[in-house]
C-alpha cells in the first residue's frame, strides 16, 4: 500500500512538472500587421503584443525587400512599430523576447514573426489603352458614312493615343524604378559585447537605429574587451567599412561605419563609453580610509612588538647574568611596573 501512495505522489509531481514545462513553452510573442501584401513604397504597421517586458530584437530577413524599426519594449496593450516595403518579394518581421511576461505571469520564450508579400507598382496602361479604344469606338459611329479619304485620316487620327500610351508607359516605368532602389546606406545595426571570457551580450545604444539618423551612444562595462560590429546594408554591402580601437579602455571609445560609392558618401559614429572597474573604486576607499585612521593601526601593530621587545630583553638579562628564575621573573615585573624589586628575598635566595 505505501509502494502505491509513494508512486502516486511521484506520478502526480511529474504529471504537474511536465504541465508546467508545457505552460512555459507555449507562451510566445504575437507579431501581427496592418497590410500583409503591400505595394512597393507602401508604409505599414507591425503589432507586438502578448505581454509586457524587454524586446531583444526586431528583424527584417530581407532588408532589401521590407525595412523595420526596432523596439526595446512591449507592453500588454501592444507595441506598434513602422515598416516600409522597399521592392518587390518576400521577407519575414521577426520579433525575439528578452524577458517579457504574459498577463497570467508566464515568461515568454518564444519568438513571433509575420511574412510581408510585396508587390510591384501597376501602371496606368489599361486606362490609356481604354480611353484610346472608346474614342475610337466613337469616331467610327459618328463617321461611317465618309469616304475613303476620312476614313484614312481618321486611323491617322488614331494612331495619336497609340503614341502617348506608349510614352506614359514608359514614364510609369521609370518611376517605378526609381522608387525601387533602395536608398544609400545602412539598413541595420547591431552591437555585441564580448568580456574576458569570450561571451557575448547584445549592446543597447540610443537612439534607435533609423537610416538617416548618423550618431549614436552606448555605455558597456569594465570587464568588456572587445565590441563586435554586425552590419546589413543590402546591395550595398561590400561599401562598408567598420573602424574600431583595438582595446576599449576606460572612459569614451568611438566606432567608426563609412560607406562610399562613386560620389555617394556617407559615415555612422557610435560613441562607446567603458565604465570604471568596481575593484579599483574599492582599493581606492580602502586607501583612503588606511590614510584617515592612522593611529588606530599604530597601536594595534605598535603594541604587541613593544611587549614582545621586553620580553626578550628580560629573557637575554636573565641568562647573560646567570640570574635565578625567580630573581628574572621579579626583574621582569620590575621592568614592567607590576612589582618593586625585594631586596630581602633577593638576598635570602643568594644565600641558599
């Protein structure tokens, strides 16, 4: 009977430990848009919702297609975030939590994303070609009882719309074009620090990372090392060039990302600042409260050799003068002020 209550107790703890593991699991972010299939050049809105905490990242798996902003932080009514479809295809918003919780307090550990369709510009071509055809639709109701003559001016006539269709086409066109070429410039930045013992941990800089947007700053702690720079620009990949110390002392360190095309140019500073070591502020106060209490050290140190000193002066007394063991303990207590010095027993003790 008790092998069965002790089973039962261990199956209902495993049935509660798997139930709660489960829980755990299955709290993730919830990533949702404004407009799932935009058109290129088209503004739209990223919502995260779920719960309330830290954002560790925001990401586009296509910059060159869709562009994100990044946030830090969800709260439970919802963070709303701006992205912009840049050309025409697919990418995927990404969202990876930090530490955010759900209302019923349950830490999420799951990522939410949402995948953007982007579709190219339609032109305006059907309208022209519509137009073209209803008027001459109308010119040939109006004039079929014309000679030969006016029917041949009238496709003349005709062949007018054919050419201006042709040359708004081709305006269209180029429009669109321009508009899908993305612009000159980074289109992320990341930041990690790297301490002593080579790990890792994402740097928070302020402000948030915008294209035009060209300084920013960050504070990293004393133990850090070294700062790994990660970059997207797109096409534009190969024109960028990371400058950085080779060691990160205390105080302000600047990272450098220049870009250059032909006459194109453009530069990121990130201005790292490298906090002081908490040991060193600690040696600090412990010098200098050594240096404002220099007589309590004196007498603690002074004393214990002072009594050891005439000790050993009682002690080399005694045996250089042969004197009795009494006779140097008395002579000791003499030395010291805790006896005066008998003269009678003293002689007492030279006559035996």
């Amino acid at each position: 009977m008790k092998k069965i209550l002790k089973i039962s107790i261990l199956l209902g703890i495993l049935l509660f430990l798997s139930l709660l593991v489960s829980n755990v699991k299955a709290a993730s972010l919830k990533v949702t848009t404004s407009n799932s299939n935009p058109t290129v050049g088209d503004t739209f809105t990223i919502t995260i919702s779920g719960g309330d905490g830290v954002i560790k990242s925001v990401t586009s798996s296509n910059t060159g297609v869709v562009t994100v902003e990044s946030t830090n932080w969800v709260d439970r009514e919802g963070t709303k975030i701006t992205a912009k479809a840049v050309s025409q295809g697919s990418a995927t918003i990404t969202v990876v939590p930090d530490e955010v919780v759900t209302p019923d307090e349950q830490y999420i550990t799951g990522s939410g994303s949402v995948t953007i369709n982007v579709k190219a510009k339609q032109t305006e071509t059907n309208n022209s070609s519509n137009s073209g055809t209803s008027t001459s639709n109308n010119t040939n109701n109006s004039n079929s009882g014309n000679s030969n003559k006016k029917n041949q001016s009238k496709d003349n006539n005709n062949n007018k719309p054919n050419t201006n269709k042709e040359a708004v086409k081709n305006v269209v066109q180029t429009e669109t074009e321009e508009e899908a070429t993305p612009q000159f410039g980074m289109n992320s930045l990341m930041l990690n620090a790297v301490d002593e013992n080579g790990e890792k941990q994402e740097i928070n800089y302020t402000p948030t990372f915008n294209i035009d947007t060209y300084e920013y700053t960050a504070e990293i702690e004393s133990n850090i090392v070294d700062i790994e720079v990660l970059t997207e620009a797109g096409e534009y990949n190969e024109y960028v060039k990371v400058e950085k110390p080779e060691t990160f002392n205390i105080g302000e360190n600047i990272i450098k990302i220049s870009m250059q095309k032909d006459d194109q140019s453009v530069t990121y500073v990130i201005k790292i600042n490298k906090k002081e070591s908490n040991e060193i502020e600690q040696e600090v106060d412990e010098k200098e409260n050594e240096s404002n209490s220099p007589k309590s050290t004196l007498i603690s140190f002074t004393i214990p050799q002072f009594i050891t000193v005439i000790l050993t002066i009682c002690l080399l007394e005694g045996l250089i003068l042969k004197l009795p063991w009494k006779k140097m303990i008395n002579s000791c207590k003499r030395k010291k002020g805790f006896g005066l010095y008998d003269e009678d027993e003293d002689e007492n003790e030279n006559k035996k």
